[in-house]
C-alpha cells in the first residue's frame, strides 16, 4: 500500500527547497500555493489538509535546519524564507545519487553542476516521477554537510592553471 502523505511531502520538499535554491542568496516568501496550487477553503474558512501539510513540510524543513525564515503569512506561506548553509552545501555538493549521467561532451563546468544535488532534484520534479522524487528527498535529508575538498574541483582546473585553495605562505 502506498503512503500517499508521504509522496506528497516529498512533492512538497522538492519544491520548497527548489524555489528557495533558484531565489538563494535573496530571501522571499514561499507560499503554499506557489507549491501545490490552489486550494478551497471551506465554508468556515479552513484550508484542507493538503494545504495545510504543505505549510507544514515548510516549517518542519526550518525546524530541521534546512530553511529560516522570518514570519508565516497567516496560513498562505512563510516570509523572507531563506535556505541555510546546511541546505546550500548540501544541494551544491556532488551527488552520489544519479539517474542520469551528464553527457560526456559537456564542459566540464556543466558536468560538475549537472552532478549536484540540486540537479537531481530539479531532474525529479521536471520527470515527474513519484518514486524518484522521493529518493532524492530522502538521499537529502539523511545527508549532513561534509567539508567540501578540493579535488572536487579538479576536473574544473585547467593543467596550467594553479590551485586557486591556497599559495605558498598558505593564504
């Protein structure tokens, strides 16, 4: 049986974290129906449910360390939501989760960028794929920053150029 609350916060935290990585360093506000589309309130004036999950996969990723933000705009939204440095490296860094490889003939700045995080999600949300949304999802967030080394950056570094990490007195 599928948990379908859970394929729809996956949903939900794909697209939260992407529209917070295309607007990063610029905080803004990120609202509910920006992510899932609009929804009825009822006679009383109450969102349903999948709203309001929304609104609540967007304040479970800042108590978690992956957003700030500075307000929630009634129950539309959050403002001045921001991705924090966990977030950042972590969407910026090298995936090992793949599904698809970067054409060989790409420079290797677009290799290097097609390989991050982000890409894969971006890949996932355009494939529309269910099951691949949520294995990116939960590849992030069992994911905590790691130093990012050098070497990394190889491929990137033609030969005749020097190290740009550091000079002879270390600076």
């Amino acid at each position: 049986m599928s948990h379908l609350h859970i394929d729809d916060f996956s949903h939900d935290v794909a697209r939260i974290l992407m529209q917070a990585y295309m607007n990063f360093p610029r905080p803004g506000a990120l609202y509910v129906e920006d992510i899932i589309g609009p929804t009825e309130v009822d006679d009383v004036g109450l969102h349903s449910s999948r709203h309001m999950a929304c609104l609540g996969a967007m304040m479970w990723l800042a108590e978690e360390g992956w957003l700030r933000y500075e307000a929630t705009i009634f129950q539309e939204g959050i403002e001045q939501a921001i991705l924090t440095n966990k977030a950042f490296v972590v969407l910026t860094a090298i995936s090992q989760l793949r599904f698809e490889q970067p054409d060989p003939s790409l420079p290797a700045t677009v290799k290097h960028e097609k390989a991050t995080l982000a890409e894969q999600f971006l890949q996932a949300i355009r494939a529309r794929d269910s099951v691949r949304t949520t294995a990116v999802v939960r590849y992030l967030l069992s994911r905590q920053p790691e130093p990012v080394q050098a070497e990394e950056f190889a491929d990137l570094l033609k030969p005749e150029d020097s190290p740009p990490f550091a000079t002879e007195d270390g600076f």
